[in-house]
C-alpha cells in the first residue's frame, strides 16, 4: 500500500509533489506519519515532505473536529444517549484517564487522529484544545517518522 502512495506522488510533477504529499496524510490511518514517509521515500525534500504530510493530516481532522462538533451540538439537544462500540468505550477510557493531551498524542496508535479528534469532540471535549493538542501531536508524528525516513535512506546509500 506504501509503495502505491508512493507511486500516486510520483505521478505528481516534481514542483506539485507536496500536494500529492497532503492528499495522502489526509487518508485516514496514513495521517502525517505514513505521509512524510510516503514523501521522503518518493524523494521529496524531508522538509518539504514532512510540512506537506503535517498540513494535510491536520486540514482532514479539522474537517472531522468541526463535522463531530456540530453533529454533537444537534444531537446533545434532549436524546439520551446511546451504547458505545467497544473502540469507542476504549477510546473513552483514555480520554478520561488521560484527557485531550494524552490521548492526542498517544492516540494514533491505536486510531488515527481524524477519529480520535472527533471522538474526543463527542465525548464533549473543548473543540479548541482538542484541535491544539492534535495539532502539537500531528506534527510530532510527523517529524519523527520523517526523521526516521530520512535517517533511513541516508544510511542505506
């Protein structure tokens, strides 16, 4: 599958390769880590890889924190509310042994932050801190495995 993300930023012209960068950080389970890999490894700047997979993993969750926080909004108005899924108990769980931050940035190992985000925003989390800390968590992500990215191939030449 990465190697097919690859090929679908390859595609791109050179000048235009962050962009296929983006669209493949905003796929759900990709998110800015696979993405800034996906990126170094199709032979962007690192720099240029990572930023790029960062911006897109972040416009897609603030695509889902805003969606989740008005479906909240409209639902929250008199309905009881209803049985949880077993991930979206354990979801929970952390979210309220952890809170916003913990679950930001520990999150993506078990769902991407796209979920994650708009789980915390249904559980009636503050959409504010739950984009900051996603935000802060996103890039970490992003930065390390780009890092690693690059360490890699730099030591396999």
């Amino acid at each position: 599958m990465i190697e097919t993300l690859q090929d679908f930023t390859a595609s791109f012209p050179t000048y235009l390769q962050w962009v296929g960068v983006m669209l493949v950080a905003a796929i759900p389970f990709i998110d800015s880590y696979f993405g800034s890999v996906v990126g170094v490894v199709a032979g962007l700047n690192p720099v240029v890889a990572i930023a790029a997979a960062i911006v897109g993993n972040v416009i897609a969750m603030l695509i889902f924190v805003f969606t989740a926080h008005r479906v909240r909004s409209g639902v929250v108005n008199g309905k009881a509310p209803t049985e949880e899924s077993a991930r979206r108990q354990k979801v929970r769980s952390w979210f309220d042994k952890y809170g916003v931050a913990g679950v930001s940035l520990v999150g993506p190992v078990i769902l991407p932050s796209q979920f994650t985000s708009a789980a915390m925003v249904s559980f009636g989390a503050s959409k504010n801190a739950v984009i900051l800390w996603q935000v802060i968590a996103i890039t970490i992500w992003g930065v390390v495995f780009g890092t690693l990215a690059t360490v890699g191939i730099t030591l396999s030449r």
